[in-house]
C-alpha cells in the first residue's frame, strides 16, 4: 500500500516537471514572437519606440540604443538580457519603466478578477448541478438559455446595459471608478498592498471598505457574466455524465440523502472538467478586463493597455503582451498540475 | 468485417452528415430561428447600400440639423452625435463586424487546416514542428496576440482581421490534425496508399474533403467569439476607423451618451448580441450532432 501511494506521488511529481519544462519552452518562444512584433515587423520600430514626434536625429540614436543595425539573432540576444533583468523599456507616455507601471496597476485588476472569480463560480457551479439535476426541466431550460445568453453577451455592452439599470435607473452602485472622489479626503485609504478591500480591510477603515465594494459589484458581475455561462455549462455536462454512472446508482440504492449523494459523490468528480473550464475562463476574464477597465473607467492593467494602444506607446504594448502571456501560461501550468492533484488518471495519460 | 461492409459505411456516414445536420436544424425550433437571423442579417449587410434609408448617413456622412433624435417613426433607431440615421448605420455596420469575421474564420481554416492534415498523416519531426509552433500562439490570450499585432501592422480594419486570422488559425491545425490522425487507419486512405497514391494526392483528395464537417461545426461554434473580438477590437479603436460604421465602434460612441442618448450605443450593441447567440444557438446544435472536439 504505501509503495503503491509513493508510486502515485512520483507520477505526479515528474507530471508537474514536465508540464514546468514545457511551459519555459512555450514562454521562449512568446519572446521570440514578442520580439518579432516588436522589431521585426514594424518597418521603422526605432520611431515607434520614441513616439509621435520622432526627430530624425533621435532615430538615429534610438536605432544604436535598440542595436537595430545589428544582425537579428545578436540584436535578439540583447533583448532577452535586458528582459531578464526586468527591463522592459521605458513607457512613452509616462516617462517611467514599465514593469513598475505594471506592477503598480497589477493590484487593481487582480482585485477585479479574483471577485469576478468568485461569483463566477459561486453562481456557475451551483447553476450547474441544478440543471443537471432537472435536466429537461424549467430549472434545466433556464440555466442553459442564460448560459448561452451569458457567452453571447458582449462585455464592452453589458457594462452599459448594467451602468443604466443600476446607476441611473435605481441608482444602487456607482457608475465608475474604484473608489468615491470625495473618500480620498474624508476616508483615506493607507496603502499596504494596494488592493483597496484588503487595505480598508486590515486598518478597519470600513467607510472605505463598503464604499470599495460597492464600487466593485457591476465591474466584476460584467466580468463574470461570461465564465459564469461557460462554468455552469461545463459543470451540467460533468454532472450528467457522473450522475448515470453505477457507483451513484449504487449510492442511491444504499439509501443515501440526494444532497449527499450529488454534492459529495458526484460533485467531486464532476469537478476536474470543471477545474480545466474555470483556468480556461480566467484567461479569458482577463482579456475581459480591457472592456470592464474603459467603461468603468478602472485604473488597472487594462485600461492602461487600451490608453498605451491609443496612444502608440510601444514599450508599454510589448510589455503588456509579454506580462500577459506570462500569466496565462502560468495559469494553464498550475490548472493542469492542480487537475493531476485531483484526478491520478491525468498524470498517466 | 468484410471490405464491402466498411465501404458501405463509409458512404452512409458521408451522405448522413449533410441531410443529418438539415434534418436536425429544420426540426429544432432554435437552431430554424437562428439560421434565418444569421441568414437575414447576412442579407442585409450584402445589400447594405439597397436596404439602408441613408446609405450616405450610414457610410458616414454627417447631417448636423439632425443631432441627437430620440427613435421615431422617420429614425427607427435615432441618430448619433452627427446626425447621421442609426438604423443606416446599423445596417452598414453589419459588413465590418459579421461579413468580415466570416473571412477572418474563412482564411483561418485556410491557413490551418492543410498544416493540420500535414502534421497529422505525415507524423513524425514535421508533427512535432507544426504542433509546437501552434503551442506558441496558443499560448498567448487570443485578443492580447491580436492587440500585439495591430500594434506591429497599424490600426484600422485590415489589420484587426489580419490579427485575427493570426491568432485563430492554430485551432482549426489541432482540430484537423486529430481528424486526420483518424483518418489515416481508414481502408481508402490504406488503399489509395496501396496502389501508389502520392502523399500530396492522398491529403488534397482523400484527407481534406474528408475534415469539412467537423470544420465547418467548429467554425460555426467559433464565429460568435470572433464577432465579438472583431467588435471589442473597434470598441477599442483598434479596428475599423471613424467616419466607418462599425457595430463595435458605435457601441464605443454612444458609450459617452448612455445616460441620455440610450440609443446610439443600444442598438449596435444589441445587434452584436443577437448575431452572436444566434451563431453560438446554431453551434450548439451541430455540435450536439457530432462533436468535433472528440478529435482533439
């Protein structure tokens, strides 16, 4: 028995070895393609990289700075050093390096995410399983026709459709912003970790704190709108194929309380496809935030690569990618490691 | 099983998909709905400049006596900021944001599906080339690839659906190659093999025709997500550029009027939806017929 458990403990050890080792192949090759977008395509990259007002001489200087007249492979080799040591060029528009701008802004949207998460799957899952259980019922009907109206609604619209219902109609939560104007004078925030819940959290500044979630409901619930289809999908599917299968009948047959029967037996392992949907779905939150950051005017990442696109800043374009890619892969490898955690069969296969 | 057997087979299976998938969609009210949306609106957007009441306001064309209308009867849907009739602009704002993602899913398959039979009936190093260069672009989220390379190739319409295709192709070269990979076992692929077929024949003639129903599904369940980054991509002022109509780019200009103006950004706002759920209605069907996510 106990060489049997070190046996499955090695096979999921060297599982997660593996997927590390891909994904650091995979991000190698983001920053090629990064590269690519950021050099070698543009046909005058140095004046991109100054800006708008580009004056021949600065070209010149940028191109020496950037090695441009240097060959492709030596130029990329410059590059990865500088991004391995955190640089990634200086933003355009504000003058400062643009990992701080990143970092600086990170908290904001993870504040979002994580709360659009948290409803995504606080409402997708248990959507789910009740659907599944009355399946080709009203309750079943309801759930899949918001399901499908969830995926298929536009965030960059939803937003507005929110902000008019609950702002100017009923007048619930506010139209914008991460905070109220007026709270930086009456209620200041002290800044520990730069998510405002937190911070309003832990120095019992509890104006703040309910003016701070307030402000983050109709964000996140646009956010969430698409996960939340996408999970309770996912998880109906899941639940079905469980619930036919011998061991709940058995279960069932043994007398045991549905409740127990659905929430222990099958949720548990109806959960893995789940877990897979539910990283899918974070990555594509994330791309949400751009939408969710403009129309409720959010000072997070987001906003600031829809104002670096407009306003051309190029540094701050190629750093967004990369940051982004980053993440994604790191969220991909650590949902499959968590799904071979849970479910052995994944690391055999 | 006898030789005669497997044919026979393989011809009902072939001749069901198409008849099948018809069957299905005229017997099931949502997905009959959905297909006569999809096919009215794809009219409309064809025939823009006929079915429009100002094809010139649509177009862009600013008529500033006009600002501002509530929807009445000679405005169905109002009018913006300029002046200009929304339903027109509505109407021409159907060719960028439904005809060309369309394209966007057209060249996509175009680009990925030959690699995918590539990689999956040749195996070997040339797999594992393909396959790891789709891992790359899969790696990135699909719109943060495309915001890169408009970034790379300039703003406006040509780049958005260039983006597009860029960072969409890689699906359709996963999906394919596991087609072909089951493919490949079958008897008139190992016959054609038998009497000295080239590999090139075999792919073109033998393997492609072969992929098209599961493309043509995944493409269907895939064009409501492209809609809406086509769309997010002119919200963002990415895409399609001022005085064009776009439904994204309207959506962004009434966003400042929502309080007030409701119309200018309800209206394209809600015809994205409706295209876009009638798409996913339409692809949930298929894909409910045959799943072409077994092959993945």
């Amino acid at each position: 028995m106990y060489s049997v458990v070190n046996f499955q403990t090695m096979r999921k050890l060297e599982f997660a070895l593996r997927r590390l080792l891909s994904s650091i192949f995979v991000l190698i090759g983001v920053s090629i393609i990064a590269f690519f977008l950021a050099r070698v395509v543009p046909s005058n990259a140095a004046a991109l990289y100054i800006g708008p007002k580009a004056r021949p001489e600065d070209i010149a200087r940028v191109e020496k700075q950037l090695g441009l007249d240097k060959p492709l492979p030596v130029q990329y080799a410059i590059y990865m050093r500088e991004l391995l040591h955190g640089d990634l060029g200086i933003s355009i528009g504000s003058k400062r390096p643009v990992l701080q701008e990143l970092t600086g802004r990170l908290p904001a949207t993870l504040e979002l995410l994580a709360t659009a998460m948290i409803f995504a799957i606080l409402l997708g899952v248990p959507l789910g399983v009740l659907s599944a259980r009355a399946q080709g019922k009203w309750p079943d009907m309801f759930v899949r026709t918001a399901s499908i109206v969830g995926v298929s609604m536009p965030a960059f619209y939803l937003g507005l459709l929110l902000q008019i219902l609950f702002f100017r109609n009923l007048d619930l939560f506010p139209l914008a912003g991460r905070v109220s104007n007026d709270l930086r004078f009456t209620n200041p925030v002290e800044q520990i970790t730069n998510f405002i819940l937190l911070d309003s959290f832990l120095t019992g500044n509890w104006v703040a704190f309910k003016d701070a979630a307030l402000h983050l409901v109709l964000p996140s619930l646009t956010l969430a709108a698409y996960p939340i289809g996408l999970i309770a999908r996912m998880t109906r599917a899941a639940m079905l194929e469980v619930l036919e299968q011998d061991y709940i009948r058995t279960a069932r047959a043994y007398g045991i309380r549905d409740q127990v029967v659905t929430y222990l037996y099958a949720l548990k392992n109806a959960i893995s496809p789940t877990l897979t949907v539910i990283g899918l779905t974070v990555a594509f939150a994330l791309t949400g935030t751009f939408y969710v950051e403009v129309i409720f005017n959010w000072p997070g990442l987001g906003l600031f690569t829809v104002r670096s696109l407009l306003n051309l800043d190029y540094p701050a374009i190629m750093g967004i990618t990369l940051f982004g890619a980053t993440g994604y892969v790191l969220i991909n490898l650590i949902v499959d490691v968590l799904q071979a955690w849970i479910d052995p069969r994944v690391s055999l296969r | 099983m006898s030789a005669v057997q497997v044919a026979e087979i393989e011809t009902t299976q072939n001749t069901r998909t198409f008849r099948h998938v018809l069957n299905v969609i005229v017997r099931d009210p949502l997905s009959l709905v959905s297909t006569i949306v999809l096919v009215l609106f794809i009219l409309i957007a064809i025939f823009a400049y006929q079915v429009a009441p100002s094809p010139e306001e649509g177009a862009g064309k600013t008529n500033v006596s006009n600002t501002m209308l509530a929807p009445s009867v000679e405005h169905l849907f109002g009018t913006d900021r300029l002046g200009r009739d929304m339903l027109s602009r509505v109407i021409m704002g159907a060719r960028p944001a439904l005809i060309i993602p369309i394209g966007v899913v057209a060249f996509a398959i175009l680009l990925g599906a030959p690699l995918g039979a590539i990689a999956g009936y040749k195996g070997g190093w040339i797999d594992e080339v393909i396959m790891r260069i789709t891992d790359l672009f899969l790696a990135f989220p699909s719109l943060l690839l495309a915001m890169a390379i408009v970034m790379a190739l300039g703003r406006g319409l040509q780049s958005a659906a260039v983006a597009l295709v860029i960072s969409w192709w890689p699906w359709y070269t996963r999906l394919v190659r596991g087609v072909t990979i089951s493919l490949r076992q079958r008897y008139f692929v190992e016959a054609a093999q038998a009497i000295g077929v080239s590999d090139w024949v075999i792919i073109l003639r033998h393997i492609l025709p072969n992929t098209i129903s599961p493309i043509l599904v995944q493409a269907t369940v895939d064009m409501g997500t492209v809609i809406l980054a086509m769309g997010g991509l002119a919200f963002l002022g990415l895409g399609t550029q001022p005085p064009n109509p776009d439904w994204g780019l309207m959506v962004s200009d009434g966003r400042t009027y929502i309080l007030n103006q409701w119309w200018i950004a309800t209206f394209p706002g809600m015809a994205i939806f409706i295209v876009v759920l009638a798409f996913n209605m339409l692809g949930d069907t298929l894909r409910d017929i045959f799943d072409p996510r077994q092959y993945r």
